[in-house]
C-alpha cells in the first residue's frame, strides 16, 4: 500500500501540472482516493474518497470528484479499494489494563488449583515481595478449571501452599473476583482501623455485611474467595493500579495499541484518585492522538461520615477539582463519573456450599447442587427453598449464627443449610443513593456511566436516570454499560429514554464452562440439557442488543479489556455482534447485529455516548479526520455469509486529526 501511496502521490502531481484540470478553491492536503469508505452518516452512504485540510474532511464523495481538492503539493494516497471506516470509539475500557510489562500473570490460562499454587508460588520466589507487600497476581480465571486436586481443595488452601507468610491476591480476569490466603484474610480491618481478620466469627459480626462477596467452606469458614471491594477491606491492591508504577513507565503503550487497533476515541471506565498520576504521565507525551474521557470512580462508601450518611458535597467537591484539573488538556476531559451498581452474575459451583452470585437480580437466585465428575462439574439438583428442612433451617440461622448441627443437618438432608437461604443479590448502594448520586452529577453537569450486571440493577440505573431527563433529546448523557440480563420492561425504557448501552459483545455468546456459574442459578433446569434452552428468560433476554436497537435504542460497544482479555479486540466483538457465536453455536441469534449496526456501535453510537458527535463517529465534511484503513472488507464478508472472518481483520492505517498515527508494518 506504501507503494501505492507513492505512485499516487506522484500522479496526483502530475494531474495539476497537465491543462484541464479543475481545483477547488483551495487544495487539500490530503486526498484519498479509489477506497471503500464507510461514512456512518445518517444515510449510511458508502463513498470513494475523502479529501482532508488540516485536521478536518472538506471533502467525502467520488473519486473523480475528489480529484478537484488535488493541488500541486497534495498528498494523494491510493486505497487500492480498501475498506474505511471512522476512528473507532471503545466507550468502556480501561487503558491501564493493556499495557504490557514482565510481572505475575496468568494470561487467563485455565489452571487447576494444584497448578495455581505452583505457578504463584514461583512467583513468590521470582519476584520476592518485601515483609508486609503484597503479590498481586494477574489475569486468574475466575470461570474456568481451578478444579481441586490431591490435598489442595480449595483457593485457600492453594495458596497458602504457595506462602503463608506473604499476602496474596489472584486478581480475577473480570476485575471482580479475587482470592486470597490466609495471610491475606488475616489483614481484614474494620472502618476505625481494627485488625480483626476474616473468619467465620467475624463475617457473622464486625464483617456481617461482606458474606455475599465472601466464598466460606462447610464450617463457614472463608475458603480464599473474595469478589467485589472485599479486597479494599484487606488492605490489597486493586487490579487497576495494583501495579501502578510499571504502568507510568509504559504509558506510551496506551495510545500504541489502540491506534494499532483503529480505535482514536476511549471512555476509561473507572478512574479512580489513585490512577490519576497515570494520566499526568500520558499528557506528557510528545503526541496523544486519542480524545479521552475519564469515568472518575468516586465511590459514596469512601466519603461515608460517622453517622453512616454519604458527604455527597465532599464526594462532588472532588469530582469538579478533578473536571477542572484535566480542563486544559486538548483532547481529554472528565466530565463523567463512574457508578457500581451491583456486582456480577458469576457463582461458584466448586465450593461447598456453591457461592451465590451477587448481582442485583428481580427474582431470587436458585439454589443449585453440583457434583464433579472427573474434570467435569455437572448439576445434579436443586434445593427446594419451600421444604420443612429449608423452613427449619432459616428459623435456626436466625436464632443461631454459629453454625451449630450443619454436619447434621448435612447429613441428614444431602445439602448445607446455608442453601436455604433466599436472596436476590446485592446493590452496592441502596437505590435512595444511587438516585441523590445522579440527581446531583446531573445538576452539576456530569454524565453518568453506570455499571449494571443483574436485571434489577438495570432496572434501578433506569429509573436514576428516568428521574434527572426524559427522552426528548436525541441521545441521554447519561449510559448504562454491562447489562448481561434486562428485562422486557427496561428494554423499553431504555430506548425511550434514549440511554446508551455499552455491550461487550465477545461475551454474547455460548460459553460452557462460564454458563454453568450463572445460568443455574438463575433457572431451575430440568436438566443440565435444558441450559440454553430458547424460552428461558436467561436465554431471551440475555445481552438483549437487538431487542434495544428494535425498539428505538442507541447501541454503543466497548472491550472492557483487560476483562477477559487486555487486547480490545474490536473487530473480534464486531464479529460476535453479528454471529453471537463463539464456535460453540449461537447463543440467542435473534439478538445479532447487522454488521452495518455492529459498526456504527463502535463509531457513530460510541461518539454520540461520548458527547463528540459533532467533531467524530462519522466522516462528514467538517468532522476531524479520524479513520482507518482495513485490510478486508468486513462488509462483503458479511453480507456473503462469512462473518466468522470478521475477527482475522487488520488495521492497515490509522489517521487522527487528518495525519497518519499507525501504519502496520509490511
């Protein structure tokens, strides 16, 4: 293509020496010409060229017309009929996450629990934390493997084998589960700085309130599973600046693989304090050819007063001094503020009993019971929640918190006690707050991202937003991202209010080993068959895209990497927008998107969720010249039925502000 661009350049030349020639006004500084370029415009034309003069289109249209804006010293660059598309947008991702250095990582490697504990444990010996430090350990994955093997039986136990003198973390592949060894449950403190440690004694008094995010054995007693900010409790680092100082070293990787990738615009989805000095070093840079919008993660339970209400000024007070701070900057604002709404969907179908997911769900969770059989977890049964046991269980849990007779009772009925308990999971606040948090980021002028997993999170993130607008103007400030389960009900509202839904559309698929830490305890299944079956309320409404953009929504996509993957591989989830299968077979494919959908979700969609349609998201005269060139044409490819390919696709070229950024090498 270099070649060409060359061959082009010279002809174009020539073109303005011979007679005849018609110029425009005043020439181009650059005109593309002979590609297949895809605007995103409201007609969703498909045009030949583009003609750029400084960092903007004056031109998108035929290729004889472009010749026109070709002056005696444009650049003239020949496509050779490739496929271009606007800069992509990654409207949930955090940049952090994909960088690349040397330290403990397990690349979301599938491991049994004996190979964990070798693995960290070389860790531990390779990179030899200090008295008091902690081994953050990368990418677990949380939903594969991780089966027990001779002595070792639980995460705990692993890695405590791996050292019980230093503190670890397996920081999951999902930023929400974690787990830890005894050292680490030992450094649970209170609010007013008491060391008490995690146990079965305290998740029943001082730590009552972390049980839903706490794994526990058949003694009650915690097993190393720790989800959501349990960590934060015990002092350890968090996955997004647990290694913080290595990220600042290699922040010029930031823009590097993204532009690599095509993508020109982020959202970082959570940007907490402590990752600001990140961002200070990526400012710094000589160029930054990305506009970037922080999310600031500034959570109410870190500004709560004595008397247990949030200082709700304080907390806003931060956020404009941080708003203000990055003001200045070309191309980065903050003017968006991060909100957790519950956790995630995922149980624990090897633990004993089965950890419970914790997201926020409109009905009850089932109580499922698995057996492992080889290397296979299989489901077995179900606890019936209305039985005289169950009945009698609640009625002793409740009188009792020692956990007195569970061998008994164990024995006795084929199940722990602690199966019959009945619960729908957890918000992270309570929906009084979640409503004050967005009356006030709304009054104050700042968008809301919400972080929703479960349907009555998405039901309660709807009804925040419903509060502070109504749907008049073109598209909500305010977006939802996640939203594994909505329901019938919010679909609707979702369009109506026009808010942005941010998918990851690589996980809109069949999954077996993950399938079976969710969909049983959501559904009572027949059978372990009955998991994907089509008129299941999981089945239906589960990553509900289409659904949304049927009923007048707006569909935006984001990698959430490095969850699952520190590559955002934007064309992969281009592909599986459209198939919705991984190679397993399509997970609901009447929820798929046409690939020109699946496009303007990562373009035109991201840049109205990001608040920059009017400059980006499509390739219009006066819009800045943000696109890439493709080496397939992943149109064609779908319309000729082989949307599988989508995912192989590479950026030849990327362009920001109307100068080339990235060229793959030859």
């Amino acid at each position: 293509m270099q070649q060409k661009l060359i061959a082009g350049l010279l002809a174009g030349i020539c073109s303005g020496l011979l007679g005849g020639a018609v110029f425009a006004a005043e020439p181009a500084d650059t005109v593309l010409l002979d590609g297949k370029i895809y605007t995103a415009n409201d007609k969703r034309d498909i045009v030949q060229a583009l003609a750029v003069r400084d960092d903007s289109l004056v031109f998108a249209g035929s290729s004889e017309e472009a010749k026109k804006w070709i002056g005696p010293n444009t650049r003239v660059v020949d496509l050779d009929n490739k496929m271009v598309l606007p800069g992509l947008h990654d409207t949930h991702v955090h940049p952090a996450g994909i960088i690349r250095y040397d330290g403990c990582n397990l690349h979301s490697e599938a491991k049994s629990l004996p190979q964990l504990s070798e693995f960290v444990k070389e860790c531990v010996e390779r990179f030899a934390p200090k008295d008091g430090e902690w081994l953050a350990v990368r990418q677990w994955n949380f939903s594969d493997n991780n089966l027990p093997g001779g002595d070792i039986r639980s995460l705990r136990q692993a890695l405590d084998a791996a050292s019980r003198r230093v503190p670890i973390v397996l920081l999951g592949n999902d930023g929400h589960h974690n787990a830890t060894n005894s050292a680490g449950l030992a450094r649970a403190a209170t609010r007013d700085g008491r060391t008490l440690g995690l146990s079965a004694k305290t998740l029943q008094s001082a730590f009552a309130e972390l049980q839903p995010f706490v794994g526990v054995d058949e003694r009650g007693e915690p097993n190393g599973a720790i989800n959501e900010h349990v960590i934060e409790v015990l002092g350890g680092p968090w996955i997004l600046t647990a290694d913080l100082p290595l990220y600042i070293k290699h922040v010029d990787q930031i823009p590097e693989r993204l532009n690599s990738l095509g993508i020109t615009s982020i959202q970082d989805a959570a940007v907490a304090p402590d990752l600001l000095p990140l961002y200070d070093e990526l400012s710094k840079l000589p160029s930054v050819p990305l506009r970037i919008r922080l999310a600031q993660l500034l959570k109410p339970e870190h500004y709560r007063q004595e008397n247990g209400a949030v200082d709700f000024e304080a907390l806003f007070e931060d956020a404009r001094a941080t708003r203000d701070k990055y003001r200045a900057l070309p191309n980065v604002k903050a003017d968006t503020l991060k909100f957790f709404v519950d956790g995630v969907l995922e149980g624990n179908p090897l633990a004993s009993p089965p950890t419970l997911p914790n997201a926020a769900m409109l009905h009850d969770y089932r109580q499922p019971m698995f057996q492992l059989d080889g290397d296979e977890v299989k489901l077995s049964s179900y606890v019936d929640l209305d039985s005289a046991a169950c009945r009698q269980a609640r009625a002793e849990r409740e009188q009792s918190a020692d956990g007195q007779g569970v061998e008994a009772f164990l024995q006795q009925h084929g199940f722990h006690p602690a199966q019959c308990q009945r619960t729908n999971g957890a918000l992270m606040a309570s929906a009084a707050v979640v409503q004050e948090f967005a009356r006030r980021a709304d009054k104050d002028g700042f968008a809301l991202h919400f972080h929703a997993i479960g349907d009555r999170a998405v039901h309660t993130a709807v009804d925040a937003i419903g509060a502070v607008s109504d749907g008049k103007g073109p598209v909500n400030r305010h977006s939802i991202t996640h939203m594994q389960l909505i329901s019938d009900e919010d679909i609707a509202r979702i369009a109506k209010l026009k808010i942005p839904a941010s998918f990851t559309f690589a996980w809109a698929v069949v999954n077996p080993p993950y399938d079976m830490t969710v969909i049983p305890f959501v559904e009572q299944l027949d059978s372990q068959e009955d998991i994907y079956r089509e008129d299941s309320y999981y089945y239906r409404n589960f990553y509900p895209a289409a659904s949304i953009l049927q009923a007048g929504g707006i569909v935006t996509a984001g990698s959430d990497a490095p969850v699952d993957s520190d590559d955002p591989r934007p064309f992969l989830n281009m592909q599986r927008a459209v198939t919705r299968d991984a190679g397993a077979g399509a997970f609901n494919p009447a929820q798929g998107l046409s690939i020109l959908d699946a496009i303007d979700a990562y373009t035109i969609n991201g840049a109205r969720m990001l608040n920059q349609d009017d400059i980006t998201g499509s390739l219009e005269v006066g819009k800045k010249a943000d696109f890439i060139v493709l080496d397939q044409d992943i149109v064609a490819l779908a319309e000729k039925g082989r949307a599988e390919r989508i995912g192989e696709t590479r950026v030849l070229q990327t362009w920001f502000d109307g100068a080339p950024v990235y060229a793959a090498k030859q």
